[in-house]
C-alpha cells in the first residue's frame, strides 16, 4: 500500500493532441447520426481496425460517429470488446467509413 513500484521499463502512452485540420473534422463528424442506430447523440469512437494510411492506434483522422449505447453499451463496441465484431453485426465496415469522413473532411477544407 505504501510501496509504490518503479515500472521504468513500461513506456509512456503516446496519445497526441489533434491538429486544427484534425479538430475540424471532428466537430463535423460530430454533427452526423450514429452510424449504429442513427441517433443524432453521438460520441466519436477512433477505429481500433488496422488499414493502410493508419499512422497510429488512435489516429485523430479515423474516427467514426456513434452514440453512447452503441459505443460503451453492452451491446456497443466496447461492451462487446471486439469492433470487428460490432460491425459485422451491423453490416457495416468501420475502417471504410472512417477513411470516407476523412476524405470529405479534406474535401471539404479546399
């Protein structure tokens, strides 16, 4: 209880802070519905799925918009644990959608 261990070995999260263009996007994808259940209460989920042009884990740039049950819920991404499997439930391909948003927010910019 009063011994803290030194864990020097485990390396620091890297959890960066999104840039402009990235803060841009998503305020706009914050506008969307879910894409779950298509409530217009939404939270921003960063896709887990790996996919060429992903630079990091929790890339700013691949978000998707989904709302508070179909994201925390039992029945929601992290409920279940498994995106892929939250997905293949709902038909949908996350990394797809995320990589759209994305585009649109580019193209939306110039």
């Amino acid at each position: 209880m009063g011994y803290v261990v030194k864990h020097s070995r485990i390396k620091p999260k890297y959890n960066p802070q999104p840039n402009a263009q990235e803060q841009r996007h998503e305020e706009r994808i914050r506008q969307l519905p879910c894409i779950g259940c298509g409530s217009w209460e939404v939270e921003l989920h960063h896709t887990m799925l790996d996919f060429p042009g992903k630079r990091f884990r929790r890339d700013h740039r691949f978000q998707i918009p989904v709302c508070p049950a179909c994201h925390r819920g039992c029945d929601g991404i992290h409920g279940i644990g498994s995106e892929a499997e939250w997905a293949e439930r709902h038909g949908l391909d996350t990394p797809a959608i995320a990589q759209r948003l994305w585009q649109e927010s580019l193209d939306e910019q110039h």
